[in-house]
C-alpha cells in the first residue's frame, strides 16, 4: 500500500485503498489485516489515523472487528454483487415531468394487498409507536379543548426545544428559536425551495433522487441539473464546480446522508469542500437529513449545516421515517432565509396541528426515542442484509446492488436493455409493488434500475416477494 500523496483527511484515503485491494482480489474475505501499529509505521500516519480508517471500513461492512485478534475482511456474502454505476453528468437542465407516474405509483404502494417493497414509509407496526400513541390520547383527553386551536406559526415551544436539544448528538448548537415546525419533510422542502428559487430557476440536485423532491420541482415551475453521484460517497463535486462555472444555479438539494435512493453519504471530506464551492458561489444549500437518524455506524453522521462553511445552508429533517410517519411533523433551520421562510409558512398552512407536535415533545421529553431509535436501527440493518443475500440469489447474475450505510432502501441496476416499467406491470399482476428506476430522474433516466424498501418487518412474505421479483425479472432478459 502507497501513501506518498499527502492529504488532509489520510484515514479516509487509507480506507479507499484498502477498498480497492479487496475489489481487485489482493485481500480475500476473511484476510485479517496489518495490525494497526504495523499499519502506522508503514506508512508514517498516526495510530489514530489507522483506527479511524478501519473504523469507518467496520462501520460499511466492509471489515469486521474481532475482539483480541484484529481487523478482518469481512465474509464474501456481504456485496458479492457489484455496485451500480455512477450516474452520468446532464448537459442541461432538465424540464420535470414525473407527477403523473408519481400518482400512479403511490397510488399503488398504499395498496395492502401488495408485497410492500415500493413505499418508503416504515411499516407501523415495526416502528413500535404505542408510547407515542398513548401520549397522543392522553393529550387529547385531558387537554383537548386547550389543543383545539392554532399555535403559533413556528410551532409548539416544547417540541422545538426538544428538537434543538438533539442536535447536540451531530455536535450542533441550536436554539430553539431557529426552528420552525413543518408538515413533514416535504412542506420543510417546500418553503426552502420557494425562498430562494423563482419559476424557471434551476436547481443541482443528486442523480437519482428522491422523487417527491422531483414532483415538488415540477410543481414550483423549477428545472433540475442532475449531478454525477456515486452509489457510496454522493455526489461528484468537481462535476458540480463545473456546473457553476458555466451554468446558474439558484441553489443546490442534497440529502444530508443515506440519499434515497442510493443510500449514499458523502465524506465529511467532500461535504466541507462542496460547502466551500458553494459559498465561492454565493449558492445556498438546502438539505434533507430525514435519514439520519437510521444509521449503521457507531456515529451520527454530520449533516451541512454541523460543519464549518454551513452558514448558508437550509436544514430540512422529519420523524417521518424513524418514528411517526403517520404525524407528519418536520421542521426547518431556516438561518438567513428565517423570514422568508415565515411568511412563506403563513402563506401556506399558517401552523401545523396541535396534538401531534404536543405528543412528539412528550415522548421526547421521556427519553424514549434513543431507545427507540437502536431498535429500528438494527431491525433495519438486519433486514437490508436479507434482502441483499435475496437478491444475490434470486436475481439474474449481473444485478448491481447498493450497499447503504443507513436507511432501509435498496438501489438495483440490470444490464440497460432491461424495462423496469415491463417488470413493475409483470409484478403487480404477481401481487408485488416496487418503485422502478425512472421516477427517480428529472430526465426519466434509471429505466434498467429499481428501488426496494426494507422498511417492513421481514418475513416469509417480504422474502418470498423478493425471490419472485427476482424470477420475473430473469424471464424478462431471458425473453
């Protein structure tokens, strides 16, 4: 291993290459590696450096740590499959047309007959929420009359001081004043976009992305220019610097990490060297961090807004996929926008319901949540991995799969001839709903890849549903 080039951030170069001794076959599943000492005397870099590096390696399961003996690749089961391909730069924006595919789809993944593989809404059941419910109930039977109202336009004071309290766990100071509490995520969104983008501005969005950042786009009369991004480390910042030297951009939407649909999540590295860019720019950066909360390794990852440069950026979050997707309550640090944002806010729903965010700074206060949060986390991570090994052995040889960090979603790739739309037909005939590759593109590019959900609790259903899918799409190349 060669380290002679020298950089700032070493442990994430020294883990990129030992990533690539293992794609090219130099370390074999179940090697164990140089001891870290060995390791930081080979290449004149700090213990701690080493560490780190096979630290983040454990944390993508890559390596795995064996108690008394060392660092090990971990067993070849773990992406046997290769991951999809980068996405390829668009030499323009893009007009977005996707509502009417967008309604068709969700109006079939809110069918229950349906193995639910298309929805990326956490199964009730398995987010466990009765400590919630009950505080709802009780707020509603002995406080209904003084809840029946409307609250102020930034939200309830408790549950916004509870939210700005949970920042401190990605090492951000908040106030209680900065926040403002949305209709989930998506009206988070919503005013972002509207603050500071008019009709007919473009937007730099990920490729591919979520597709209801998409159908908002469309709706606000705003353009994409969809970025090269990788399937691990997000988006592809000199492509971005590219774009803003030839093109304007009136601000830029990324996720903060585990993008849906890739589950990618940009280095602290490349996340402090995007904000630079953009601030030579004078480009706000508006980001969803709805995921981050579900993630894999031992730390919260850092969004934008945490690290130095974050200054001119829109922080947009929801309980939506960790906790309570049925309460839909989000909120916005909207910093030097909060004004905007405001009368933006009054303009289109005045305030939020009551109940909801009362319960919320209940179950908050109690200290419920982290508790909560370990629990899916893990279910997650367990279900993601059976759905990975289903796919190994159910699906045609070539698939490429994703391999999140957090999350709960899935990002398949077949050989370009093959019609996601042709298997998505074939597979609700079947009994079976996913979400195929094209809705996650402003361009309707993706037509060979598919989004899976592993948000439900896994069972003979789920699997037998993967499997299935996996037969349906061999015919179709084999036809």
């Amino acid at each position: 291993m060669d380290m002679d080039t020298p950089t700032p951030y070493r442990y994430e170069r020294l883990a990129e290459l030992i990533v690539g001794m293992i794609d090219n076959g130099a370390l074999a599943a179940g090697t164990r590696l140089p001891s870290v000492r060995a390791v930081s005397e080979q290449h004149s870099i700090s213990i701690s450096t080493v560490l780190q590096a096979y630290r983040l390696l454990e944390d993508r399961g890559i390596l795995v740590a064996r108690p008394q003996s060392g660092f090990y690749v971990a067993g070849s089961r773990r992406g046997a499959l290769a991951l999809p391909s980068v996405s390829r730069p668009r030499a323009k924006a893009s007009t977005v047309s996707i509502s009417g595919a967008v309604a068709g789809l969700l109006e079939h993944v809110s069918n229950p007959t349906l193995v639910p593989l298309g929805c990326a809404v956490p199964d009730a059941a398995l987010l466990q929420s009765k400590r919630l419910d009950l505080a709802l109930a009780r707020a509603a039977r002995q406080h209904g009359t003084r809840y029946n109202i409307y609250c102020a336009p930034q939200g309830d004071p408790r549950l916004r001081r509870e939210i700005a309290k949970r920042a401190m766990h990605f090492g951000h100071a908040l106030s209680p004043d900065d926040l403002l509490i949305t209709n989930g995520c998506t009206e988070a969104l919503t005013l972002a976009l509207t603050a500071v983008a008019k009709r007919g501005d473009s937007i730099a969005i990920e490729s591919p992305t979520y597709f209801g950042l998409l159908h908002t786009l469309e709706v606000l009369g705003l353009k994409a220019f969809e970025l090269p991004t990788d399937p691990t480390r997000g988006i592809d910042v000199d492509a971005l610097a590219r774009l803003l030297d030839t093109e304007p951009v009136a601000a830029c939407v990324l996720s903060s990490n585990f993008n849906n649909p890739l589950g990618c999540a940009m280095a602290e590295a490349d996340k402090r060297s995007l904000l630079a860019l953009l601030a030579r720019h004078a480009v706000p950066l508006i980001e969803d961090d709805v995921y981050g909360d579900i993630h894999f390794g031992r730390e919260r990852p850092k969004p934008f807004i945490a690290l130095d440069g974050g200054a001119n950026t829109i922080y947009c979050s929801s309980f939506s996929k960790s906790l309570a997707p049925g309460y839909r309550v989000g909120w916005i640090v909207a910093g030097a926008y909060a004004q905007q944002v405001m009368e933006r806010k009054l303009a289109f729903s005045l305030c939020c319901p009551v109940l909801p965010q009362v319960a919320l700074a209940d179950f908050l206060e109690s200290g419920a949540y982290d508790a909560h949060l370990r629990g899916v986390r893990r279910i997650f991570e367990e279900n993601l991995g059976r759905m990975t090994r289903a796919i190994e052995t159910s699906f045609p040889a070539d698939t490429k799969v994703s391999r999140p960090a957090g999350g709960f979603m899935l990002w398949l790739e077949l050989p370009r001839r093959f019609d996601s739309r042709a298997l998505f037909d074939e597979a609700l005939e079947q009994g079976i709903c996913f979400a195929p590759g094209d809705v996650f593109s402003a361009s309707r590019r993706f037509r060979n890849c598919l989004r899976l959900s592993a948000g439900h609790a896994w069972d003979h259903r789920i699997e037998d549903g993967v499997r299935r899918l996996g037969q349906l799409a061999h015919a179709l190349l084999d036809g």
